[in-house]
C-alpha cells in the first residue's frame, strides 16, 4: 500500500454508457471497498443491457498520457486493466508499466475478448500483443473459459471438466502471469446435489492450486461481473490483503453481488449490485462465523479441533480409559446442552427460533439414548453414566453457556454454545477425510463417522445458518457488540479444549 491515507487502484478499461461493467463498474466497485479509483479510458463505447453499438477507441497516445499523469502524481498501488481493443493500445499500456514498475508490481489484466453475444471483440493482432506484450508484466490474469481457450488457441469447448480448468491455468501462467485466476462461471457443476461454480487459481510462485466454490446463481443479471471480479481484486491487493484470501474475497464480493439483485435495470442483461458492502458491517468481506473464528488468538482454534485428544482418536492410541471417561462427562454435557437449547427456545422471539429450538432438544434426548448405546460398547452401564460424579471441567463448561444465555440475548446464548457444534463438525469431517486416519481395528472410528454424517453435518449448517441470522440482526454495524460476541465464542472454544484435557487427566 502507497503511503498516503487510502489505498488507490488506477483503472485502466472502456466506457460503458450503460453504467455495468467498464470504467463504471470499477469505480463503483472499488468505492464500495473504499478504495479511491483513478481511471483511464481506453474505449468510449454506446451501449445498453441488450447490446454494444459503438466503440470509439481513444488515440493510444492519449491512453499513454493519461496513465503518466496519473502514476507520475497520485500513484497507485494496484492497476486493474479491462478493455484494450487493438494491438496499438495493448503495447501502448505495456510500455507505460514497464515505465512505472514500482506503481505496476500488482497488475490484474482481465482479458476482455469476447461479447455477451460470443463475437470476438480482439483481432489476432491484438490477441498476439496481449499475449506477448502485456502478459509477461500481469500480475494475476482473471480469463473465463472461453478466454482460455483462445489465449491457448483452443478449440471452442475443450475445457470441459475442473482438471481442464487446472492444466488450463497453469498453461496460462506459462504465458508470463504471475498468477491465473480461471472463472468458472461458464463451466457450473454439480457436487453432491448442489450446482456450484468453481474457480481455480494457479500461483507460479509455490506451484500450487486453490479452488474456491460457490453457489451458481441463476440470473439473467450478469452484465460486468469479469469487470468487477478483477476491480476488486484489485482493491483487495491494494489494501494489502495476501494474494489467496484476496482472491476468496473478490469472488464472494461478485457472488454476492449477482445474488442480492439490483431489479430490472434495461431489458437485456443487466447490471449486478455493486453497493451491497456498503451497509458496514465489523466483519466486512466474510460470513459471519467466519470472522468469528478469525478473531481467535492465533493457535487457538487449531488448539481445540487438533488437541492431541483429537489426535488420540485419529489413529487409535488414545488410551481407552480416558475415552471411557469422556463419554461419561460426554453424556452429562448432553443434558447441559439440552437445558441450553430449551432456554433457547425461550430467547426466540418467532416461532421459527423456538421451533428449531425445540428441535434441537428432541434430537438431543433421541442422541442421549444413542449415547448410552455406545458406551455399552466399552462395557459402561447405563447407571454408570448416569451416576458419573460431574467434573470440575464439565461444571464450568456447561454454566458458562447457560450464564451467557440467562445474562444475555440469543446470540449470546447460540455463541456459547457454537464452538461445539462447529468444532465438532469441523473434526468429523477433517479426521474421516484424512487418508492419514486409522480405520480398520480403530476402536474410535464410529465416532469419526457420527460427526461426519450427513445428519450431524446437516446440523452444523443449520446452526452457520442460524448464527448468520442472528448476526444481521443483532451485530449488524456494531463493532462494540461483534466483539462481545467474539470474547463469548472465544471463552467457549477454551473450555472445549479443557474438555479434552479433562478426558486425558480422567479429572
């Protein structure tokens, strides 16, 4: 980031009349970010959400005169690039980064090359001096598929499938990008029922993959999302945000822009929703839960969902004694919870709230009995859980979430309780996908595969989606109150990892 008080991102596209995608969808973009926008227009074009009927490119002179007064004065600290319509302008604006290299360490390019419509809008030329010229100084390169195509003299349709996405991009680094962030908003896929886009970064500098997944939204509403992908991206970097959670931030910023429509803007495609950061929020750029797990102290949360309890159960050794007697406070704990959850219900203040409270406690009376089941299978008797004296570590746990309930509203209340569910949750799922877990003569293995079932990690969902609720109505922009909220998540991941270690010191 420059030394002066705002991150600054110069722009550097076409116009757009209809106000979508271009120059305008980047300065609204980057504002929404707070990040000041400078431009310089390559293109004035005559267009509407149905169609482009005019380009006027601007003299690649011209283009070099603006982007010199610009860098030699105000700076930035990252540029994003759009449209550049003919090879004259493509070498025009890779001469003048090579002139400013400090100002041009973060260049996001994103190859404008084909219409809504399909047409190419870039001659062979052009496409050759992109390729030659500007992409040895990119930073990261943000191409849909049809552009990887072309950028790699593919046929039309060849990527068809994730691991075509992967070769492609890293084909495309080879072309002289730092990094390839490869769209798949033309290739959705269908995982586990659900339609989702997948977008593949590829970094030369480790050699590595990221695949970022959302939901595909279905919206005539498109019109400038590879636009605003790359201005923010930009913004991101500009604000000195690392290259990988850039990069997720970007991609949500756009997911979520094309999911909370602007209306009919036009009767053709029309624009997405560039203003939706602007109700600030203290945990902007993330879900809700996300941002509360971040404001962890460092090692924290790592400390619970890795304990060496944890670790115990992943490859057997856990000695079965302390397992026995975590299944008995386990057992104890439920009814806690239980009492937690029907308080909840209380706390609700719709019927939906005290019904899925409601919920919660029925599953959990049906998972007590479970419960004993299960500990019959270490030769614990019903009266030998039910009896078990209380630990100190399960006292404490257990009326610190029932304080924070009675004390508090039912955020307070659902916070306490959420580093179980989560935690949980994360730890089925993590050991029964590590291929590093012991399964065959695991005594512990069906306790793997109960969090990772499909009904428990049902649940955790459920619960994400209750506490992201919660949160629009009641963190809302109060930064005082995200971090009450933040102190009671963080007590209650604590006193998990005490948990554990009472399971260790059977105390």
């Amino acid at each position: 980031m420059s030394d002066k008080n705002i991150p600054i991102v110069m722009t550097i596209a076409g116009s757009d009349s209809g106000g979508g995608a271009g120059i305008q969808a980047d300065i609204k973009t980057l504002t929404s970010l707070h990040v000041y926008a400078t431009s310089v227009i390559t293109s004035v074009t005559s267009q509407n959400t149905k169609c482009v009927d005019g380009i006027h490119d601007i003299p690649a002179e011209f283009i070099k005169k603006q982007i010199t007064a610009v860098l030699s004065d105000i700076g930035s600290d990252a540029i994003k690039i759009g449209m550049l319509s003919s090879a004259s302008i493509i070498n025009q604006v890779a001469t003048c980064l090579r002139d400013f290299p400090q100002q041009a360490r973060h260049v996001v390019v994103d190859p404008v090359m084909i219409s809504t419509s399909g047409s190419r809008l870039l001659a062979p030329d052009a496409i050759n001096a992109l390729v030659s010229e500007l992409l040895p100084v990119t930073y990261i390169l943000t191409p849909n598929v049809p552009e990887a195509e072309i950028l790699l003299n593919l046929e039309a349709g060849s990527i068809q499938s994730l691991q075509d996405m992967r070769d492609a991009a890293k084909n495309l680094a080879e072309l002289g990008p730092k990094v390839v962030l490869l769209k798949g908003g033309h290739l959705p896929m269908t995982i586990k029922d659900k339609k989702l886009v997948v977008d593949v970064v590829y970094d030369t500098v480790n050699s590595t993959y990221h695949e970022i997944q959302n939901d595909f939204v279905v919206t005539k509403n498109t019109h400038g999302t590879g636009c605003t992908l790359s201005a923010a991206l930009a913004g991101y970097l500009a604000k000195g945000v690392e290259l990988k959670t850039a990069c997720e931030k970007a991609i949500r910023y756009v997911n979520i822009a094309i999911s909370q429509t602007l209306g009919n803007i036009g009767g053709g495609s029309g624009p997405i929703n560039h203003f939706h950061p602007l109700k600030w929020s203290p945990y902007e750029g993330k879900p809700f839960i996300t941002a509360v797990i971040d404001s962890l102290p460092e090692g924290v949360w790592s400390a619970f969902i890795d304990h060496p309890f944890v670790r115990g159960i992943a490859d057997g050794t856990l000695p079965v004694e302390c397992f026995v007697y975590y299944l008995k406070q386990d057992y104890l704990y439920l009814q806690h919870y239980a009492r937690a959850a029907a308080l909840a219900a209380y706390k609700g203040t719709t019927m939906e709230e005290i019904g899925a409270s409601a919920a919660i406690v029925a599953h959990i009376a049906e998972e007590s009995k479970l419960h004993i089941e299960y500990c019959a299978r270490f030769g614990i008797t019903r009266d030998e859980v039910v009896n078990a004296p209380e630990s100190v570590f399960n006292s404490a746990y257990t009326r610190y979430v029932l304080d924070k309930g009675t004390s508090g509203d039912l955020l307070d209340l659902r916070a306490a309780m959420a580093p179980c569910l989560l935690g949980y949750g994360e730890i089925g799922l993590k050991l029964f996908n590590d291929p590093a877990t012991k399964r065959e003569g695991n005594v512990y293995w069906d306790w793997i595969c109960q969090y990772a079932a499909d009904d428990f990690q049902a649940a955790v969902t459920t619960g994400i989606a209750e506490l992201e609720a919660l949160a629009e109505i009641h963190v809302s922009s109060s930064e005082t109150r995200f971090r009450d909220v933040c102190k009671t998540f963080e007590q209650g991941t604590r006193l998990e990892i005490m948990f554990w270690e009472m399971g260790i010191q059977r105390n």
